[in-house]
C-alpha cells in the first residue's frame, strides 16, 4: 500500500447523503470506509443502532422501501435478564444488516445508567456493569453470527449528553475499572466484537479517542483486544494523535474539509508523518488492526444482498423480546383484566405510543402498532367512544397548535398534549360502565440532550396528575381497578402518586409491536417476567450522582463522578436509602418459591444452586439473583453487589428447576487503586428475587493457606 492508500484508509470517506459527500451505498448509512479499487478493497458500510438497523426506509429514484425491524430499546431488552433472547435479538438484527447490505452494526451500547436524566440511558442496558455485559456479549455473539461485525460503544465514561463532545469525566481508578470499563471488559472477553467505539467526551483532561492508555495499554495489552477501534462521529481534536493512541478509524471522516480552525484528518495524519511525529509503523498498525478486520465482512467476500430481510419474522423476534421486557411493578387484583370485561384507556401515548427514543437510537419500522391499535386487534374490550374521542382529539390538537415540528435527526418533536380531557361527570359515568381503567404515561427522549428535571420529564405534569387522580376517585368509589401505564425509556418520579393505581406496569419503549405487547400482557395471554435493570428512586434527591451533568452547571466542562462506586443500588442498599421500586425487582402472575439453595466449592469455584417451583396457578418464568457481601477489607465495598443471575423457562404451575451459578474468585475481586484483589474473609451469597427480597444465604470463607487463597465452607 502506499502512503496515500494507508492514509486513506484509516479515515471514513464523510457524512453520506450529504450535498457535499458521496451517496453512501447503503442510504442512511452513518459511514464507510474508503473503497482502494487497485488493492480490490471494497468500501465497508456502518450503521446504527442499539434498537434496530437504522437506514433510510426510501430512497431518492427508487420505489423500493428498506424498512427495518424496530426492537425494544436496550433498557427494556435488559429488563427480559435474558441472555438467549439477546442473542437472538443479537442475530435478527444482524441478519438485516446483511441483507441490506451493511457490514457492522454500531451497537451495542454499554454506558451505564449513572444519572436518570441521561437523554440515551434508554440505548444503555442497566445501572449494573454485570448486567450490562451479560446482556451486550450474547447481542454481539448474535450480531457476528451473522457473519457482519459489532461495535461495542461508547468506550468510556460517557454518561450524559450535556456537552458530551466536550465535557472533561474525573472518576476514581477503582469507579472507573469496577463500573464503567467492566462491561467493556467482560463482553470483549467473552464475545470478542469486532469493533469498539470510543467515545466524545475526555477522561481526566484527554480525548477517550486520543488516550493510549485506554485504546492500546489497557483494552489491547491488558484485555488483547483484537479487532479496530473507530471515533465517535467527530469526536477528538487530533487525528494524528488519535491514531498515535491506538483509534484505528476515524469517523465519519473529511470533517473538517472546509474548515478555517483544522486540516482535513488525512492531511493532519500525513503532517505529523513527514514531521516524525507520527510513526509509519504505527500508521501500520492501524492499517493492519482494519484490514485484519475487513476481510471478514460480506463487503469483502463480494457478498450478494437481497434488500429483503425476512421482516415478519424479526417481528416475532421484537414481539417476544418485548413480553420478556415488561415489567409488573404493582399489582393489587389489579392484573390481568378479566376476560371481556370492559374497560377505558386514558392518555394519548395509547395513539402516540413511543417505541424508542431519538437521535442515531431511532428506528425506521414499517409500522408501529399503537397500545390502542394492539387492544383493538386483539379483540379486547375497550371503551369504542374513548378510543374513538382520543383519535379525533388528537388529529385536531395536532393540525391546530400542537402541531408536530422536526428535530437533528428529522425525528419528530411534539409538543406536549394536555391530558386533562375528561370532567368528573364524564369519569363518573365511563366508570359506571367499565369494570377497569389504564392511565397511559408516555416520556421520549434521545441523543444529545439530557432529560429535564420538570413536569413532562422527570415529573408528571398537573395535566397528568389530574387524570390520574380523577380517573382513581372515579373508578375506586365503584370499587373497580386503575392501572398506570409507563411507557417511557429511564425512571421517572412515581413515589407521589403510584398510591391512586391499583396496578403499575412498566413497558418501556418497546418497538413496532409495542400494542401486541401491552394487550397480550393486560389480558393474561403473556405472563410478565421483566426484573428492573435500574432502580426507581423515591425522589431525584436519592440519586446519588449529584454532580450531574457537570461543572459550571450552565455550561459544564468538567463532571466529577463523586459518588465513586456506589452507583444505583450500590448505594441505595449500602446507604439504606430506601427506594420506591428497586434494583431486580419484578411481580408476576403467578407465584414462586425458592428452596434447597446449596453452595458446593468445586476447586476454585463456588457453586450457587437452589430450585425454583411455580407455585401459583399461571404458567410464569422468574429471574433469580445472587448478590454478594464481600468482607470488609483493606478497601470499602458495597453492601451487596450482583454476582450472577439466571431465569427460568416457562415453569407450568407445580413445576420446578434447578438453576446454577458458578463463581470464580476472580469475579468477586475489587479494584484497590492499582490492581484487582480478593480479600480474604467471609463471603455472603444472598440469593433474591431482587436486591431487597433475599430468600436465602450462605458464607464462605476464603482463607490464605500456603500462600494460596482457599475457599472453605465453616460447616454449621
Ligand atoms: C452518534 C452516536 C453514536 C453513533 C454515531 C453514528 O453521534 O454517539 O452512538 O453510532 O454517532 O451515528
């Protein structure tokens, strides 16, 4: 190769579909590498994102439609704690990657649920780093079964989008290894993705994209890490530095063509060449870190697509991902609805469903099926003049002065509707002749903007309180149920009002089947499994991330991750600050019980085992948890931290399973400073049905014998 080829090759060729930037070959695309026609290197296509294949859904001169499959978001798909059903997930969504003709998927994302304002905590699975990772490393084994590459992103310690291209994270050595790189490091090393994107923001005052000691000490020499390292879309201010550090690829590339502040990246790149402040050597090395890479994708083998993925099928796929997502947060008599009793849906997210958030996250399905549109096709019983009020409502709300403007991302940006459409007489008389209410709370939110601390946001609106305290005085004099439904992508505040619901179900963001999901749930056809992946605090003062989004608060250059490792439950249960729904926590239809917990030690493992029966009358699967307490030490450590978990298959009342979960020491190990150690002393495995409903214990002793460290169990 020469130079120029080698140059070329390390930065993208642009922004595509853009007046002054190739047509990409796949429209919608957010990148590809350069095409070297004389090496016969073809040019690789790169799109988003964590919920489905993201690219344009029609295309200038063509008649043709390239929809995709809308998944649920991560969040939601974290809340299945369904290893098989990320990878299969993992593999649908592949499979619409090659067959549109796109060779790396920039997903998943790993970021971790610091703050609940984050504006893409719904891209990011869980406030837990074992969650996380064992939820992204079988959606990337799914994904690269499918013969296209992953790209686990956004590597590191982005966790907020105020001033994220800019924003400089000060966090601990011992937060940073046990919280934010952990996920990193556990789903690189089970599942090898062939890509990792670093991130915009700097770690302790350099670019993540231009840190030597994050791309090549620690994720190549520590982790040998073998695939190539590509920016986030324009991040850095160095190319020459970037590929110095170890970022193999710059995206999108030709950014700064026409820019009076920096060269192009290829001209910074070939500067720092000729003046020796770049070795050809490593210019190699990242050439070969691609290529190595390269030669794996359909683009290379030549591979022919079919722009016709089997839609229907990754339909079914996004249906069941979805039912395995919800999750049941309250339920007096509550859930499911009788069978053909009738009953009345209030507030417009059952028309104007969210099923993902916004920014490079949104999806282009074919078509989204509304909570109300599932209902309905559903055949159940719901009040035909509501529904029809709510449609009429809200074409006339949306021709005259909510009407819909759109955003970056072309995405849609409505304006709130008021929810206070119905006086006392109204709701008297609908709860006359319903035996049950929904209340619908919908909540949107994306890429480069954190969520509000207002009504709208974080809190309801008075509009939405109203509802919901007229709707509950209405029907609970009759003695008939009201139920709250959250269709929103990261916590909200519910503690002052879950009280006027007799039941709470949370659907997150569900994708394009989000109606089916809701009416196969609600009528009892689905029985739900989900377990919270993030905690509900009971106030936004609980949260213990407060210096979120950062220093000067009105333009913040630099955000301090006080609070250290006590993220989410960490320190809620260390701190005991109560919260309104917890880390892990999910109802059910039916009823389990936990017996025979066992801990055996097999060499240098410990083996966690119990049995889990249904013992209600539902057929129903349960996500178990094992938490341990490790001994206090030389260094401090949380209550309690997840270790390991499991879920049943589909138990039919009266049957039981055996589940198991192996422990090395090594994943019980903290981080001092310096090194990861395992402390001796005692060791307690809780096994729960959350991180607050513990149903049995075991101790452990882990003993210094011949300088070697010893597991023991101190018999009673
Ligand atoms: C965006 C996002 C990243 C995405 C990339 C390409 O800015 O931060 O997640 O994959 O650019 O769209």
């Amino acid at each position: 190769m020469t130079l120029e080829e080698k140059i070329s090759l390390v930065v993208g060729v642009g922004m595509l579909d853009r007046r002054d930037n190739p047509k990409g070959r796949v429209s919608g695309a957010a990148g590809e590498t350069v095409e070297i026609e004389r090496l016969k290197i073809p040019a690789a296509s790169f799109a988003d994102g964590p919920a489905g294949l993201r690219i344009h859904h029609d295309r200038e001169g063509d008649t043709g439609k390239y929809h995709t499959t809308a998944f649920p978001v991560e969040t939601m798909l974290a809340s299945s704690w369904n290893r098989t059903m990320l990878r299969k997930v993992g593999e649908a969504m592949g499979r619409e990657a090659r067959e549109y003709g796109v060779d790396f998927l920039l997903a998943p994302a790993v970021n971790i649920h610091r703050n609940p304002l984050c504006g893409r905590n719904f891209e990011y699975y869980s406030e837990d780093p074992l969650l996380t990772a064992e939820m992204a490393a079988p959606f990337i084994e799914g994904v690269q079964s499918q013969g296209v590459g992953a790209c686990i992103k956004h590597f590191v310690a982005n966790e907020q989008e105020t001033n994220r291209m800019t924003v400089d994270t000060v966090v601990s050595e011992r937060a940073l290894r046990e919280i934010y790189l952990r996920p990193f490091e556990i789903a690189i090393r089970k599942a090898k993705p062939w890509t990792l994107m670093s991130s915009y923001n700097k770690l302790y005052g350099s670019y993540t994209s231009q840190s030597r000691w994050l791309l090549t000490e620690i994720l190549r020499e520590e982790w040998g890490f073998e695939g190539f390292v590509m920016t986030d879309w324009f991040a850095g201010d160095d190319a020459a530095k970037q590929i110095e550090a170890g970022n193999d690829l710059i995206m999108p590339g030709k950014s700064f063509q026409n820019s009076p502040q920096r060269k192009s990246e290829c001209e910074e790149i070939r500067l720092a060449i000729e003046s020796g402040d770049l070795d050809l050597d490593t210019l190699d090395e990242r050439v070969k870190a691609i290529l190595r890479i390269l030669v794996r994708t359909p683009a290379f083998s030549g591979c022919e697509y079919s722009n016709s993925p089997d839609l229907e099928a990754n339909a079914a796929i996004s249906y069941e991902a979805g039912c395995e997502g919800v999750v049941l947060l309250k339920n007096e008599s509550a859930l499911p609805l009788s069978a053909g009793a009738p009953f009345v849906v209030f507030g417009t997210g059952q028309i104007e469903t969210v099923r993902g958030g916004t920014g490079s996250g949104e999806t282009h399905p074919a078509y989204t099926v509304s909570l109300l549109e599932g209902m309905e096709e559903r055949g159940l019983a719901v009040d035909k003049e509501v529904a029809e009020f709510y449609r009429r409502k809200i074409e006339e709300l949306r021709s005259a002065d909510y009407s819909i403007s759109y955003g970056v991302w072309n995405e849609e940006i409505r304006p709130r509707l008021p929810e206070d459409l119905f006086d006392e007489a109204a709701l008297d008389e609908l709860s006359n002749r319903n035996e049950a209410a929904l209340v619908v709370i919908s909540r949107i939110s994306g890429e480069g903007r954190d969520r509000r601390l207002e009504e709208g946001d974080y809190y309801l609106t008075e509009d939405e309180l109203k509802l919901i305290a007229g709707v509950s005085k209405a029907f609970r004099k009759r003695g008939k149920r009201v139920i709250g439904i959250l269709n929103i992508g990261s916590p909200i505040e519910v503690e002052s009002w879950a009280g006027l619901f007799d039941g709470i179900l949370l659907l997150w963001q569900p994708g394009q089947e989000a109606g089916r999901i809701l009416a196969d749930v609600i009528s009892g056809s689905v029985n739900p499994s989900g377990k919270l992946p993030t905690t509900f605090p009971r106030t936004y003062a609980d949260v213990p991330s407060r210096s979120f989004p950062g220093e000067p608060a009105d333009n913040p250059s630099v955000v301090s991750y006080d609070e250290g490792i006590y993220v989410g439950y960490r320190y809620y249960e260390t701190f005991r600050v109560k919260p309104v729904f917890e880390f892990g926590f999910g109802l059910s239809y039916t009823d389990f019980e936990y017996s025979d917990p066992e801990i055996i030690l097999e060499g240098e493992e410990v083996i966690i085992s119990l049995i889990i029966k249904n013992t209600g009358s539902t057929a129903g699967k349960e996500v178990f948890q094992v938490y341990v307490k490790a001994p206090k030490g030389k260094i401090d450590k949380p209550r309690l931290e997840l270790r390991g978990f499991g879920k049943t298959d589909l138990l039919q009342p009266g049957e039981e399973e055996k589940l198991t979960v192996r422990l090395s020491k090594e994943e019980l190990a903290s981080f001092d400073g310096y090194r990861w150690i395992v402390e001796q002393g005692e060791y307690e495995f809780l096994i729960g049905a959350s991180s607050r409903d513990v149903r049995s214990t075991g101790k452990v002793r882990l003993r210094k014998t011949g300088g070697d460290l010893r597991w023991q169990i101190e018999r009673k």
